[in-house]
C-alpha cells in the first residue's frame, strides 16, 4: 500500500513538474514573440510588413533597411546624445536616491513620516503636469537642446527614494552601531559600511533608471528640436511620416536602439531580480 501511495504521488509530481514547464514554455514564446517578429520585419520589405495576411518570413533578407537607417537620421549623434542622458540620470539618481534613502531610513528628524508621504505621493501625479514648469525651468537656465536639460529632471525619483529606503531598513542596526564606536561619522558609516551592502538594490536602481531614461519621449521631445540633439528616442519618432512611414526601416532603428539596453539586461538581470526581492524584505 506505501509503494502504490508513492508511485501516486510520483506521478502526480511528474504531472505537476510538467504543467509548469509547459505554462513557462508558453509564457516564454508569448514574452519573445514580438522581439523575433520586430527582427523579421526589419529584414523585410515595407509592402511585406503591410501585406494582410502577414508575411512571417521574408522571402530575400533586406539588410539595406539598416543602411538606410543611417542615412534618414544621424544615429551615432542620436546614440551618443542618449547615451550621455542616461549615464547623467543614473548618476544623479545613485547620488540623490541613495543619499535620501539613507536619511529616510536611518536618520530620526522631525516631520519624517510627513517628508516620505510626500515624496511618495509624487508617484501619483502625472508628469504630464509639471512639464510646462520644468520647460520654463530649463529654458531659464539656456539648457534647450543639450544633453543636460534633457537629463537634469531625472536626476530624482521617488520611487528611486523608496527602493533605497527599503534597502537600507532590511539592514541591521548593529552595524552602525560598531561603526560609531569606531569613531566613524554619518557619512564614513553611509559610504563605506551600508553602501556596500546593498549591492544588488543599486544593480535594480541602475537597470530601472536606464530602461526609463533610454525608452523616455514625452520630455525630451519638448526640450529637442534639432536632429542631432536629439535622443534616440526621438529619433524613431521622427522616422513616422505624416502621410506615409517605412516601417521595415522603423523596425530595423528599433532593433539597434534596442541591443545596448538589451545587453544590459541580460549582463544584470540576476542582480535586479536579488535586489528587488531584497529591497522588498522590510518595509
């Protein structure tokens, strides 16, 4: 009677083992579907991305859409004008968020509570309103068409506040404590013993602030107008006609704005699931 009870739960396990890859297995083909139908589409011609029905497999490849590409925008301004917004935002975010973070976590002053709920309820407000503010801002400051204006009002986030508060609040006191009786200070404390230890939430940060600030549109193409000033971002857009877009060429720009934060990913994407699932253990 065990044997048979445990062949029935051996199989009720391989049953079950089964099930699960396959649901992964389905997820897995839903979730790459449409990168592999943006490369076949970059291969192919624009009445094939327009026929109806769709046509799955060019019949010659079309690797001149990824010449053309080149000529209809300057790509390597528009790639090194993202690039520098990004490295700009996710270091402004590391220095500003970290810091806030710190202080929200660890540091006792009056009206905390109060500052972090107000912090927090930026998260709710679209930032479609305070776009004419933050134009008239920069326009001031003469930082139209530079990689800085386009950069500077993503230096903060609140959700960058809260991910590092929650990384520091999962840490324990004792550490600190045996810091100041080393006679270390607030900052020596924040920069060299809790800093370290949160490694994979700044892993999260970083991934996060680079596929907002490289995938962003709304911002920078109010703050651009010329073509070499402009993020890759909006160079895409641009390639929309009024009347009439080439979407083979479309899809071929996409394709190679998209292999930098592509690779990204896949080099961190261990370290952003360790530090989310970190940042989320204390609240």
């Amino acid at each position: 009677m065990t044997d048979a009870l445990r062949q029935r739960s051996r199989r009720r396990a391989g049953i079950g083992s089964f099930l699960t890859y396959l649901v992964l297995t389905i997820g897995g083909i839903v979730m790459v579907f449409p990168f592999l139908w943006q490369i076949v589409m970059s291969l192919s011609t624009n009445s094939q991305v327009m026929s109806v029905p769709p046509t799955f497999w060019p019949g010659q490849l079309q690797f001149g859409n990824f010449v053309e590409v080149f000529q209809k925008i300057p790509f390597f301004d528009q790639l090194w004008t993202s690039v520098l917004i990004t490295v700009l935002r996710t270091a402004g975010q590391l220095v500003l968020c970290t810091l806030a973070g710190y202080g929200f976590a660890r540091m006792q002053f009056r009206g905390k509570n109060i500052v972090f709920a107000l912090v927090l309820s930026l998260l709710m407000v679209p930032p479609q309103i305070y776009l004419i503010p933050q134009y008239l801002i920069i326009q001031d400051l003469g930082l139209l068409n530079t990689a800085l204006g386009v950069a500077l009002p993503g230096f903060f986030s609140a959700f960058g506040i809260f991910l590092m508060r929650q990384a520091f609040i999962g840490l324990p006191t004792e550490l600190e404590e045996a810091a100041r009786l080393d006679g270390a200070n607030v900052f020596q404390t924040f920069y060299r013993v809790m800093l370290p230890l949160i490694g994979p939430s700044i892993s999260a940060l970083i991934i996060i602030t680079v596929l907002w600030s490289w995938n962003d549109l709304l911002w920078p193409l109010v703050v651009t107008t010329r073509a070499e000033n402009m993020p890759l971002s909006v160079g895409l857009a641009a390639l929309q006609g009024q009347f009439s877009t080439d979407y083979s060429v479309l899809m071929a720009a996409s394709l190679l704005a998209t292999l930098p934060v592509l690779i990204l990913f896949l080099a961190l994407q261990r370290r952003v699931v360790q530090g989310l699932a970190f940042s989320g253990m204390k609240g």
